[in-house]
C-alpha cells in the first residue's frame, strides 16, 4: 500500500497492490484526537481522497477490507 502524494493540498491517492482483491472496503480517517472525520468506500485498488471538509494538519487512515485492517497510517494536508 502506497499514499502518493503526502502531504497533500488538494487530493490524495491510496494505491493497493493489484493482489490484494478489495470487496467491501473502505477508508477511514481520523483527527489527531481519534475522532473519525471521514470515510470513503471503495471496490478499486485506486483510492482517491480529496481533502473537501478537511483543515491542515496531520491525519491517520485505516483501511479496512471484509472487516480486517489491511494498512494504515498518517497523512498530511498543507
């Protein structure tokens, strides 16, 4: 799993390796505090994040599929 580019002003990409089938996954974005500000499902292993509703700073993501965790980590909105 890659998050290009990051930081970010605008948009975001989450690319999952083309061997990994995604069925019922999504994204899930949290503030500093823990508090989740958004979620983006998805079937592709392209994920695009637009930042809209989202202030400057530093987030952490979670990607789930079929209910299992599959990456996670921090991203950053100029």
């Amino acid at each position: 799993v890659s998050l290009y580019p990051n930081p970010f002003t605008d948009e975001t990409t989450i690319s999952v390796g083309k061997t990994v089938k995604l069925d019922n996954a999504s994204v899930h974005i949290y503030d500093m505090i823990g508090n989740e500000v958004k979620v983006v499902a998805t079937t592709s292993n392209e994920i695009k994040i637009d930042r809209k509703g989202l202030a400057g700073g530093m987030y952490f993501y979670k990607l789930i599929n079929n209910n299992q965790q599959i990456a996670s980590g921090k991203l950053m909105i100029k």
